[in-house]
C-alpha cells in the first residue's frame, strides 16, 4: 500500500494548518472506498488513491478545484444549479447528510452515492468536511443491454431508496404499474445486499392456484398428493441465502395469505405433506400494481400481511412521468434485442410521436414498440410510420394511476433532481428567443421562474448557462 504523502495530492499548505485536518488526511489512504477532503469553500483539500483510481483521469490535479467543478462541471454550488448540496445540509444540521447525485467520471456520467460528513472543531466551527463517494453498479445514466437504466428524477429517487433500503434485512415493497420494471429494481435491492451472492428467486404469484401455490412455495413429500412421486423442495428453500422475489403479491389466495404470514412472522414453513418444521432463510422483496390498501378496506388482503410487507415501499415511476428517460431506455432496449449486428436508430418524428404518447402499458409496452418497428426498419432507423396506429392518435387523457400505498419513507434525502449536463435529454419545449425574452421579462427568482416555463430550476440553470446568461 502507498504511504499517505504518496497517495494523498498534497493540498494548499494552509489548508493543513489544522491539526484535525492532518490527521484526516493522513487517515484516509487506509480506507478501501473512495474518499476526498473539502473545506468550507468548496475546494478539495486532498483525495486518497481509492478516489484517484476510481473518478481520477491521468494527469489530472484536483487539489484546490471546487468540488462542483469536478463532479458537475459546473460554476457554481449544486443548490444553485437546482440541486440538492450535501455540504449545505451538513452545514445546516451540524452533522452528515447524503444524496444520490450523477457525476461526471472518467468512464462518462454515473450515479454516486455521495456522503458527507462535517469535521468540527471544539468550538463548534466546521474546519472541513469528508466525502465518501460510492458508485452505483446497478444503474447506468448511459444506455446498456441489461439492468436499471435512467436519470429522470423520478427514476434516481426510486434509485435512492434501493441503494437506502439494500444493505438492510427490512422487507422492501415495490409498487406501481405493470411495465415499470418491478422485478428490475427487485433485483438491484438483491445485488446491492449482504445477499449479492446468494439466489434471487422469482415467485409468479398471478400464475398459481392456491394449492399449486403453496406446493411451489413450500414443496412436498412424496406421497403428498397424487403425482408426488418423491420429495421436491419449495421456492423459499430454493431462496436460502438470498432474496425471495414474490411479484405481484395482491394475486395470493386469501387462505395462503395466512401461510405466508406465518411464514414471514417466524421464518419457519412445513412441506406439504410433511410434520416437520423447516426455517427459511432469506430476504423478502415482494411486488405488486394493486391498491393494496383498498384490498385490506375491503376484506381482499390481510390488514396483518400488508403491514409485514410494506415496512419499506418504493415507488416505481410509470414510464409517462420520466419521458426524459426515453432515448436512452429506447437505446438501451434496441442493443437488448439485436441479434443481427448493425445500429438501429429512431428518427426525430418518430422520437417526438413517442413522447407524446402515455405509455399506459410502460416499459413493457415501449419494448413491445420497438421490437414490432425493428422489423420494418430496412434502412435501420425507426420512422413515425413504423409506429403503431394508437400510438399515432396522441391520446391527451393520462394514462392509469400508480397505486397509492400512503406515503413513501424519505431516510435522508432525495437525489439530485437532473441528469448531469452532458446526459442526452430531450429538447425542451422553450426556444432560446422565448426563454431570452422571459429573463428579461420576469419579475421573481430563478425558482419561479422555472416554476413559470415548466423546467425544473436545474434544466433552467443549464440552459441559462448554454446561453452565457447564467
């Protein structure tokens, strides 16, 4: 391992006047995650060889940049530009503050799970601050053939509370619409676990009956029933040592609702046919597009059952809310599906047909989209005219309403609220001229008037920036 004056850029003498701030910066080389210094001004104070390895690009000196600059690209503080500033919060509450932000790297945009964390003098004054930074594996800003992909703000705050919950043994409940990617981010609550190494069992709870179910669910002895020809174990033994996935959880039989609350209550199941008690292992992720609450109001789900399985949900945008999402998704699907070699695009009009569209059968329904024009585009691009018909209509009535299950947990705070600057995003609705005129006109903040154009602050922050007006 290197010695802390190799591995550490040495920062500003006077930034290591302090005693405190020496010995941090002697401390963190021997920390295996990636870790800078910053004090109150932004500037980064030091960065050690996990940093360097991770987000450094050669020959590169951060020492005495804005930490902004460097992760953003930007020319002033994140709360500036729109975003939440986890050293303005820890300023605030004496103490550390985190949020999932997309930073600029070496490898293009990613997202960063950033923590902060105020080093104070006796006297109460914050004399600098330490960042941990880790990067999340199983999202991507840019397109790629599998896994999480996106940077809406609605789709990072999902992100955020997977990459809250994961590290935890509390039972996660996905909710939203059919299409959303359910057992997607199920999946990335299991590979960002203690559990990663362990199986991630998917149990299709619309697909059996209720004694098909519990056979599935638990196995059986042989001799159980007619056709039980030897033993067979069930999906949560088959789960031992990693996550059981039970999607689509409102479909579960009344009378095995109460099976499954036992087993959840005890971690104990027997198999069918069987005395003999057997304990579960695993980590329980279930799914569903149900109003849950109004099954229980109305005698269709145990009250008892939902509260076991909803200590934390998340909810799963639909794909009408983060249409900014739309080019990459659309990349990401085209790479998935081609078997022939060769780039598949999308032209402008069809691109524009799509956003305008409510997508009321979400992902699955976009995948179902493009698979149907891949066949029709003999030139390799995706025209309006290889869309299907109903798409074409535009019809101006939203499409259904995620399922309301009260109110989401927030542990911390939320992500950054816009993709970072050099993200592909669709172009916004404001011609430069309009939004030259409105600054000139508008008589409030940069927040209303964002507010006024329908741009969140940070689109507006950029697109101010791209004018030389910001």
């Amino acid at each position: 391992m290197a010695t802390p004056s190799e591995a550490i850029q040495d920062p500003e003498p006077r930034a290591l006047d302090n005693p405190q701030v020496q010995a941090l910066v002697s401390y963190l080389d021997y920390e295996a995650q990636p870790m800078i210094v910053l004090d109150p001004d932004y500037h980064i104070l030091a960065a050690n060889t996990a940093y360097q390895r991770q987000f450094g690009a050669r020959g590169q000196n951060y020492v005495g940049q804005k930490c902004y600059q460097v992760s953003h690209h930007y020319d002033v503080p994140c709360d500036q530009a729109g975003e939440h500033c986890p050293m303005k919060k820890a300023q605030e509450l004496r103490g550390p503050d985190r949020v999932l932000h997309i930073h600029h790297t070496p490898r293009g945009p990613e997202h960063v799970d950033v923590e902060l964390r105020p080093i104070l003098q006796p006297s109460g004054a914050i004399v600098a601050y330490v960042e941990r930074v880790t990067t999340l594996r199983n999202a991507s800003v840019k397109a790629r053939s599998q896994g999480l992909v996106g940077h809406a703000d609605v789709f990072n705050q999902a992100l955020f509370n997977v990459q809250r919950v994961a590290p935890s043994t509390l039972p996660v409940l996905l909710q939203g619409e059919s299409g959303t990617g359910k057992e997607l981010f199920a999946r990335a609550v299991h590979e960002a676990s203690e559990r990663a190494q362990g199986p991630f069992v998917v149990v299709d709870c619309s697909g059996f009956s209720e004694t098909l179910f519990e056979s599935e669910l638990f196995g059986y002895e042989k001799g159980a029933f007619t056709g039980a020809i030897g033993r067979k174990p069930g999906l949560v033994e088959t789960a031992k040592g990693g996550t059981l996935f039970l999607d689509e959880i409102g479909d579960v039989p009344l009378p095995m609702q109460v099976k499954l609350l036992r087993l959840i209550e005890t971690g104990t199941f027997r198999r069918v046919g069987s005395v003999e008690t057997q304990r579960a292992d695993f980590r329980l992720v279930a799914a569903t597009h149900q109003p849950l609450q109004a099954m229980v109001e109305d005698g269709r789900f145990r009250r008892d059952l939902y509260f076991r399985i909803a200590v934390f949900p998340i909810d799963l945008p639909p794909l009408r809310e983060r249409l900014d999402d739309l080019p990459v998704l659309i990349e990401s699907i085209l790479q998935r599906g081609n078997r022939l070699g060769g780039r598949l695009t999308v032209d402008d009009e069809a691109l524009a047909a799509m956003r305008a569209y409510s997508w009321p059968g979400n992902i699955r329904e976009l995948r179902n989209v493009l698979e149907r024009a891949r066949l029709l585009a003999d030139d390799g691009q995706i025209h309006r005219a290889h869309l299907p018909s109903a798409l074409l209509r535009r019809p101006t009535q939203p499409g259904p309403q995620a399922c309301a299950m009260g109110p989401l947990p927030n542990p911390g705070h939320p992500p950054s609220t816009r993709p970072a600057p050099d993200v592909p995003t669709a172009p916004t609705a404001v011609p430069p001229a309009d939004l030259a005129t409105a600054i000139a006109t508008f008589q409030g903040s940069r927040k209303a008037l964002a507010q006024h154009l329908g741009l969140s602050e940070r689109t507006l922050y950029r697109r101010l920036k791209a004018l030389g007006l910001a």
